[in-house]
C-alpha cells in the first residue's frame, strides 16, 4: 500500500511546475488523469527529442499518468471533465489566472458539485495582484526573485542551469495538496490552494533576502564561489581538473592548513584567521591554495582533502552523474516504460521501508482516454461521435 492510493488527481497542466508536483503524487500512488489537447497534447512534448526520441522534460515529469485528450471549447468536452471532477480528490490547473473561471472550472463552481474537491491553482504570480496577468516564464521569475542579480559572475548574471522557479512551485503545490489532503481528513471539506511561482523561488531566496537586510549591499555574484565564505568553489588540480572545495568552520580552516596545504602557521596568519579575513583577501589566498594543488592530480587533491575530512566535490557532468557510483550502489535507477520503450528514471528522494514507489508508464497523448470515458459509461459509439467532433 502506497500513502496515497485511491486518491484521484484531474490535472489540466502543462509544461513544468504542475507536472512535477503531480507526478510526485503519482509516484506516492494517486492515479492522475492528465488532460492534454487532442492530437498535439502538452506542448512540453515537442521541446526536444533528446529521451529516446521523446521530450527531456516532458519524460522527466510525466510518468505514471493517464493521458485524456479533450478540446475544453467543446461543450462535450467539458461536461466530461465534470463528470470526472465531480468524484475526484484534487484538481490542478496551472492555465492563465481566470481561464479556468471563464471555462465554469471556478473552485466556487467546482466545490457545489463536489464540496471534498481540493482545487489547486498554479501561477507565475498568484490569483490577485498588478501582476496576476503578467505572463511568467521561469527565466522571468528568477529575474523578478532576484536571483539572477546573485548569480553569475561580476560581469554578467546568469540563470540557473534547471527550471529552479518552477521546481519549487512544483514542490509548494505538492507540498500544499499534501497538507490539504491531511486537512480534509480533519474537517471532512475540501479547500482552495493558490500557488505563485514568484512566492515559492521568493522563499528559497531566503539567505540572500536576510543578508540585503535594511539597504544593505546584497551578495555579490561571484560565479561558482561562495559569496561570502572562503574557501568555498572551484580549484584546478595540476592534471587540470577542477576541484569543488568546502571550508564551514575555523577548525577545518586549521585541518586545511595542516594538512592539505601543508602550512600549518597558515591558519593563525592574521590575514585569514577568521571567515571574513579570507574571504576579503581571497585573491591572495587563491594563489597559496593553487600553487600546491599544482604539486598534485585531482585525485591525489581528493585523497588529501578526504583525509583531513574536508569537504569537496568533483565537477561532474552529466555523462558523469548518469554513472555516478554511489547512485549505483544505492540501486537509485529504476526501468520505466514509454512509448519509446524502457527508460531509466532516478526513484524519487527518500527511502520509506513501508513501500515503493509507483514508477509507471510516460503515457501517449490521449493514451488512456477511450478507458477513462468508458469508465464515465460511454459507449463506443459515443466515444466515436466525440472523435468525429474532435472533442476528444
């Protein structure tokens, strides 16, 4: 038993942020009814061809869902999304603010038919606001969040390398249909959740946030170093390689000194005996800890590093993280089936003994929708007549 079968998600979703908090649901399994467009689907399935010929992002956050296809301008088309939400535990929409109102998919429209419904929207900026028709893509939250002002080098700013914004509007509605789910158990109702994009990369922001505080000077960019402790970043080794280093504390700045750099006196030099000194006189620093990893392969680094119990890392790309050994060892892949065939997939964060995980199939556009209108009590030659007008 998983925590949440028999639980029943309709999603009117597409691209990231709602996919991924729904697919979470589905790996804890809820069975999720996607609702897509007939014929092209979620547009995220055209971003690329890179999975096997299937969309790296659509592949990543679509597993284990069903795919019912329905044109939500038809009439037919909505009265079966009705049919189907008024026996069902959570919708999510991430359409525009008001799209869903207009469409009569109102949360107050929605609890009369079914007062368990938990309706939960997902937007760039929230249902209220000069902002609420603003369009929002993650580029743009993580410019309005001011992370992009925070990352990068002195010179240029840059966006994170993943879709950060909606990754963590995804995890705030998995978050919150979790919470709400427990909330229902008590009070026996369901409730309104209102996700924005801008709100859930905001609270990650949190650090930086706290250190600009009262007009202060916020953290400088400063590329893949730490803005304000030192050593902390990238260091090149003498066979080339790039090194991630980690110093928290002064007792690991004096284990560094002893016994990485080999300067033991280093450590109570008045230019770097404290945090703030060394990161100040970072450029003087940098020269002393590159001069002796020139001495050394970035193997013989780590080696040195692991056994002064320094933290470091090592500059992995992508190839690299497929292949990861302790990954490996932890039996983290998992086999699942698309309409490509089988594909690996990483199981999700978190090993609970009382069950796995669901790890289903990523489904075809429309895949499932002939079951699921049978389910309703269609008959065939209904479904037929529904495909005749395209409304399925």
């Amino acid at each position: 038993m998983r925590p949440l079968d028999g639980i029943t998600i309709v999603a009117l979703e597409h691209v990231i942020a709602a996919p991924f908090a729904t697919r979470q649901l589905a790996d804890l399994g809820a069975r999720v009814i996607k609702i897509e467009r007939p014929g092209s689907g979620d547009f995220a399935r055209h971003y690329d061809e890179r999975a096997k010929g299937m969309s790296s992002h659509f592949t990543w956050v679509n597993r284990s869902k069903e795919s019912l296809t329905l044109d939500l301008k038809q009439e037919g088309a909505l009265i079966i999304l009705k049919q189907l939400l008024e026996k069902a535990d959570v919708f999510v929409q991430n359409l525009v603010p008001g799209a869903a109102a207009r469409m009569g998919l109102s949360p107050e429209a929605l609890q009369a038919l079914n007062p368990n419904l938990i309706y939960c929207n997902l937007s760039g900026y929230g249902e209220d606001g000069p902002y609420r028709d603003k369009k929002a893509y993650d580029l743009l939250i993580q410019s309005e969040a001011g992370l992009l002002s925070i990352t990068g080098t002195p010179d240029e700013p840059s966006k994170a390398g993943i879709s950060i914004a909606d990754i963590a509007a995804g995890m705030y509605t998995y978050t919150n249909i979790m919470a709400a789910l427990l909330l229902r158990q008590k009070t026996g109702k369901g409730s309104v959740i209102d996700v924005s994009m801008l709100e859930a990369l905001g609270e990650w922001m949190g650090y930086a946030m706290y250190y600009s505080t009262d007009g202060a000077s916020p953290p400088p960019r400063t590329g893949a170093t730490h803005a304000t402790i030192y050593p902390y970043g990238p260091f090149k080794a003498g066979d080339g390689k790039t090194i991630m280093l980690g110093l928290q504390n002064e007792r690991e700045w004096a284990l560094f000194c002893e016994k990485v750099l080999d300067q033991p006196t280093l450590a109570n030099d008045p230019r770097f005996d404290k945090n703030f000194k060394r990161n100040e006189n970072r450029i003087e620093l940098s020269k002393i800890i590159l001069d002796r990893f020139a001495n050394f392969t970035s193997e013989q680094v780590i080696a040195k590093l692991d056994e002064a119990q320094i933290a470091n890392a090592s500059l992995n790309d992508m190839h690299q993280f497929w292949d990861h050994p302790q990954l490996r060892a932890r039996e983290r892949w998992h086999s699942v089936e698309s309409p490509n065939g089988p594909i690996l997939a990483l199981l999700p964060p978190g090993i609970n003994t009382a069950y796995e995980y669901r790890m289903g199939k990523i489904p075809e556009v429309g895949e499932h929708t002939e079951a699921i209108l049978k389910e309703l009590g269609y008959l065939q030659e209904q479904i037929s007549q529904f495909k005749e007008k395209g409304s399925i």
